[in-house]
C-alpha cells in the first residue's frame, strides 16, 4: 500500500453496492482508510460502467457513470501513485470465496485513461 492509495471497490457477493476508500497510513498506523459504500441501483456484474478518480493536490473525488458520489479532503497524498485494476480473490475483506465459487473467474476491462 502506498502512502494513500484510492480504491474503488466490488465485492462480488453483493454487486449492487461499491465502495470508494481512500487508503492510507501514519506514523501511529500502517492502515486506516476513510470511504463510504454506495448503492449502484443496478447489478454491477452485468455490464460496463465507468469509475473515475479525480485525484487533484488536497483533495480525491469520486465518480460513478459520470456522477460525483464522493468527495475526501483529508489525508490526501502528494508523492506519485500508479493505478492497479484487478480481480482479488480471497483476503480479510470480504473473506475466502464459498465453496461453490465459479473458477476461472473474470474481470473485463473496456479501457482505463490516465492524465497528467
């Protein structure tokens, strides 16, 4: 983890809820992290969306299919970053996957944009 990475997050059990979090640490701790979880009002698993992070200096926003849904001021890091888009399986958060999980499993990516 970096020293403030941004997530936005689907767990596969419940596709109609995302998560966005802002990751971080301090000298008092390796891992804290503020965010909110949001209902998308669709089953994220079946279609392409657009996520968005705007990360400009002292602030991260969110953005969801072209909507802002959340907005951090705090803790916001200044070092560079680099973007990570891919299909976890297992961890403290959500937990091992179920005895009846469908493997191989998949994660489609239209495109990602990144700007400088």
């Amino acid at each position: 983890m970096a020293a403030g990475d941004r997530y936005l997050e689907v767990i596969c059990d419940n596709p109609l809820w995302y998560f966005t979090t802002l990751h971080y640490k301090t000298a008092e701790s390796p891992h804290l992290g503020q965010g909110i979880s949001i209902e998308a009002n669709a089953d994220l698993s079946s279609g392409f969306h657009t996520y968005a992070a705007d990360w400009q200096p002292g602030q991260v926003t969110w953005y969801f299919d072209g909507k802002q849904v959340y907005q951090l001021k705090e803790h916001v890091p200044a070092q560079p970053m680099y973007v990570i888009a891919n299909l976890a399986v297992g961890g403290n958060w959500p937990g091992h996957p179920a005895p009846d999980t469908v493997f191989p499993a998949f994660f489609e990516i239209d495109f990602i944009r990144v700007y400088r």
